[in-house]
C-alpha cells in the first residue's frame, strides 16, 4: 500500500506541487475519486477548486474505443484518425454527442449547483485524479481543459502505470505523478480505503472549498496608472470585495510589480481580505541607471505619493510591503512626521538602507524577515533592529535563502505578512 486513503494522498500530492503556488493556478477534480485528492491540493497551494466534467465520445460498436470527448462551454474534442478508420459519419457523432452531452449537463448540476465554473483563460489549470490506468480519461479532461483556454496544463495524481504517464506527457504540458509501480494492475491496490466516493461527498467538498477563504478564486488585479507626485506611475491594484485594508508593495533592486514573489504574498493577502497595490518606482528608462535603484529617498517619496493617490481612492488603512531596497524606501517613509502609515514589513530588505537615524523615527510597527541561510543580510537586520524605537519583531525562516526559493519558505513569508498586516491595519 502507497496511499491511506485519498485525502492523505492529497496532502502528498500537494507537497510536490508546492512549485506551482506562484503561478496562481486552478485546481481542477475528475468526478468522483479525484475530487477529495483535489480539495487537499487546492488548499495547500491556496488555489480555487472546481470540478472538471469530461464525457469521452465512445466508438458505437466499440465504447471502449474514444474518438473524442466533450468538456463544458460547449468544447469537444475529436480524434479525425479514429472517426476516419471507425467509418464514423456525422449522424453516428451526433447521436453518441447527443446522448453524452446529456449526462455531461446532469453531472455538473449535479456536483455543482447553481455556481458558475471557474474561468480558465490564461491560467495554469491543475488536473487532478486518485490514481490513472489507461489515462484515457485524464488526457480527454486536458484536452477538454486546454479548449477552455488554459495556458499551461499540469496533469497530477499518486499513482499511475509508467507507460500512461510517458503517454500522458504528451497531453499534458507537465505530469505530476508520486508512484509509477510497474507491477500494476489497478489504482485501489495501492489504497488502503478504496472506497467509493459518493456523490453527495464530491458536492460537499465543492461546496466547502466555493466558501473557504483559502480556496476561493483569487482577485485579479487591475492595471492603474498611479500619480506620483506628478509623475504617472504603472500599478496593478486588486480590491477584494469589502476590503478592510490595503498594502502597498515596493520592489527591490533587479525586480519589478511581476516579481513572482511579490505577486504570490498579494495573493494570499488578497484572500484575507487586503486591497493590494504593486507599482514600479521607477519608469523605465530610470530603471536603466543602475543608481537609481538605490536612491532610497526618491523611492521612499514615491511610494508615499503613490499612497497618497491610493487612499484618495480608497480610504483604507494602509501598510507597506517593502523587499530588498525598497524595505529601506518603505522605512524612509515610514519615519516622515504624519506619515499615518499602519505597519510595515520587510522581506529579505535591506533596512540598513535607510540610516540609523531613519530607523529610529519609525513609529509604524515594523516585521522584518529573513532567510535564515541569508546570512550577509540577517546580520543587517539584525543591527538595523536595534535602531528600531518601534514596536518591532524579526522573523528567520529557517533553511531560506534570499529569494525564498525552498519548498514553503514563501508560504511562511505570506502567512508572517498577512498576520501582521491583519492584526495592525484591520480593526478589531
């Protein structure tokens, strides 16, 4: 046995899909087996969940043999070699259509409900089931999945027979797969509880995930044009429905408003309910003058503008998230009289930055955190921490590097961040 059950091969499954957290991806269950692996998948990474009904298109006198399958939103899928060598005419596809696009519409009612599918366009679209024999299923939902405008298509379950994930690689743009045993006969041998699963379960989970804060679609950002102080910045605002707040990103030196990074902690700030706004500092053509990066003052009296224009928006409170230099910008400004800023965080920044006597006007409370393999710049924090008059707390994440690349290390980053901004900036 492999897997105890299928929620624990979820929480497996998850572990090894940790890298595709930053691309903001969908979750996708095949009914029935894949929905609870799914559920465990979606909440680990923080990603919405929706069910993906596939009705493949058997061969009349050959069921077995698909020629094709149909998806939602009116996609179907055909194989032209197996309709040519089947001698399949077009009232042959239409009756075998008609018939599956029925049950394809009672399915989805069924697991779903009144609730509307999640949108796919441009998205990182992650298919999951329990376990796959021939996968001819499996590479029906990816074709189907891509038809509804996936970008990037990620196929994921425990288990499966090494030729069909060789096949399968070729359905899909990346196969995700824990165990390839060759002695395989059939998925429940490797489950200790095999069990059916009902669907009265798979609606429940749906249902659970469609209200969970951590499984819900994400906000998508808008891109604003910020005023500066004059100058037309570029931003991405995102404004979840009754924000309580909202955080302000500075990006640091070689990174910009797409910082994978930034943009996966907006994200999770986003689902606890934090307006966010990511904006370059600098246009373009500033950017190509290496100074520029670390004119900590100019980028400290942009960022408070950029504020200014968001609170003229949306009169929230309001914090920073400040990385590499632009926490040093974050805690310049933060040390202006009335800068009315609620708190800030840094990440691996570089508070040092901002001088001594900076610091210790801050009066904002005030997180830095760093990896703890980030040694050069933990020493730094540490010494600006001591300048710090405010109320302050250094957080290390253990095994860290800079950039946070380690299986979790963003997610501790995220959950260190929305803690803090949550308990300073929305009232209780």
């Amino acid at each position: 046995m492999l897997f105890t059950h299928r929620a624990e091969a979820g929480e497996r499954l998850a572990e090894a899909l940790r890298h595709l957290r930053g691309e903001d991806p969908v979750v996708l269950g095949l009914p029935r087996g894949g929905v609870p692996v799914a559920y465990r998948v979606a909440r680990a990474l923080g990603a919405p969940l929706d069910v993906i009904v596939v009705r493949k298109l058997g061969v009349p006198y050959h069921r077995e043999l698909g020629f094709g399958a149909i998806g939602e939103g009116g996609v179907r899928v055909l194989s032209e070699d197996i309709v040519r060598g089947s001698r399949l005419g077009p009232q042959d596809i239409e009756a075998v259509e008609r018939a599956e696009q029925a049950e394809l519409v009672r399915q989805a009612r069924r697991f779903r409900g009144d609730r509307p599918r999640v949108p796919l366009d441009g998205r990182t679209v992650i298919v999951v089931d329990d376990g796959i024999a021939t996968g001819a299923t499996a590479a029906a939902a990816c074709e189907v999945v891509r038809a509804q405008g996936a970008a990037r298509v990620v196929l994921a379950v425990p288990v499966a027979p090494p030729d069909a994930v060789a096949r399968l690689g070729q359905a899909a743009d990346e196969v995700v797969c824990l165990a390839t045993p060759h002695a395989f006969r059939a998925v429940g041998e490797w489950y200790q509880d095999f069990s059916q699963t009902p669907d009265e379960e798979v609606v429940f989970l749906l249902a659970r995930a469609a209200a969970d804060p951590l499984t819900r679609p994400p906000v998508r950002p808008a891109e604003v044009e910020v005023d500066a102080g004059g100058l037309v910045l570029a931003g991405d605002l995102a404004l979840p429905e009754g924000a309580g707040a909202a955080v302000v990103f500075a990006h640091g030196s070689g990174s910009s408003r797409h910082s994978p990074r930034n943009r996966s902690v907006a994200a999770d700030l986003n689902r606890a309910g934090l307006a966010t706004l990511l904006l370059d500092l600098l246009t373009p053509g500033e950017e190509a003058d290496r100074a520029n990066v670390f004119d900590i003052e100019t980028l400290a009296g942009r960022l408070a503008d950029a504020t200014a224009w968001l609170r003229r928006r949306e009169p929230l409170p309001t914090g920073w998230f400040g990385a590499s230099t632009g926490a040093a910008a974050a805690l310049w400004a933060a040390a202006e009289p009335g800068a009315g800023i609620g708190a800030v965080v840094s990440r691996g920044g570089r508070p040092d930055l901002a001088g001594a006597s900076r610091l210790a006007a801050v009066r904002a409370p005030t997180l830095l955190i760093v990896g703890g393999r980030d040694s050069t710049v933990l020493d730094l924090n540490r010494r600006a921490q001591r300048e710090l008059r405010c109320e302050n707390r250094l957080e290390v994440v253990p095994g860290a590097t800079h950039l946070f690349e380690e299986p979790g290390a963003l997610d501790e980053v995220a959950g260190l961040a929305r803690d803090w901004f949550t308990r300073h900036l929305v009232p209780q």
